[in-house]
C-alpha cells in the first residue's frame, strides 16, 4: 500500500465518520427564520439567561458599575469573573456584559444585585492597590460618602 493510499483510507473513514455523526443533523442550507420564533430574552451565549442589551442602554434591568482593575493588573475576562464572583459572593446569573480594558472594566449587574458587589469590591485590596468599584453613572454612594465627609479638592481654581 503506497502512501497516497493510506492518505486516501484515512480521509475515508474520517469522512464517514463525520457523515454517521451528522446523519440526522437538520439541513444548514435550509433559513427557517429561527430568530422570530427564538424567545426575545433567549441568547445564544447564555441560554435562559436574560438579553443583555448594550452598555448604554437604561432601565434594561441591569447598572453599570466601573472599577478599577484590569488587564494590566494580570486579568483576562474568566480570571477577571472568577474574581468578582469570589469577592461579592453573587452568582454568575446576575452579570451581564463585562468590558474589560487595560486599566479598568466595567461590568453589568443585577439592579438588585449591585449594591451588594459594591460593598463587597469597595475598599478591597488587590496585590497591595486599592480596589474602587462604583455605579459608572454615580448613582451609589460609597459608606464614607455617607458619613456626611466632604471631598477636599486637590488644588482649587485660581484666577
């Protein structure tokens, strides 16, 4: 048997076991509009989870929250899950899109959920740094905010 021939064998019975997996596959060719009869909440990357909508959309059940770790602190988006899940102790279930950049993210959560993984992340330290994690559109103010302290500019204006 020359080597032509053994090449041919193997591709033989790679074809016929890729064509005994996919015998009873539903033809791709064939558009049956798949997406009108989808769900609207269904999403592809998340099963029964909720549409996640984009980062500027409001009042889709989800709060931005930005804080500031990122990929040059040694995160990718998995470590970077794992991370804020271990830190607040929430489920997956309540985040939605995470944006994650070289010197900070920003993550959707939960409405009912925010406020928690705030306190939870506020604060925190992460290889010696501070950790500051807030509603990217201010809303949530952090317990030392609350205590009536005032912020103290830097330098004030001079004219």
């Amino acid at each position: 048997m020359s080597k032509e021939d053994v090449l041919k064998s193997v591709a033989a019975l790679e074809f016929n076991h890729f064509l005994k997996y996919y015998e009873n596959a539903d033809d791709l060719n064939i558009r049956n509009d798949l997406r009108e009869r989808r769900p609207e909440n269904f999403n592809r990357d998340m099963g029964a989870r909720r549409e996640r909508g984009t980062f500027n959309a409001r009042d889709n059940g989800y709060t931005r929250l930005f804080i500031n770790l990122g990929t040059k602190d040694g995160f990718y988006k998995a470590s970077f899950l794992q991370y804020i899940l271990d830190e607040s102790d929430l489920k997956k279930e309540v985040l939605g899109k995470i944006d994650l950049r070289e010197m900070n993210a920003w993550v959707e959560i939960d409405k009912s959920a925010a406020a928690k993984m705030i306190k939870s992340i506020d604060g925190s330290k992460f290889n010696g740094r501070l950790v500051r994690m807030n509603e990217a559109d201010g809303g949530f103010r952090r317990p030392a905010d609350e205590s009536g302290r005032k912020r103290i500019p830097l330098r004030e204006k001079r004219y």
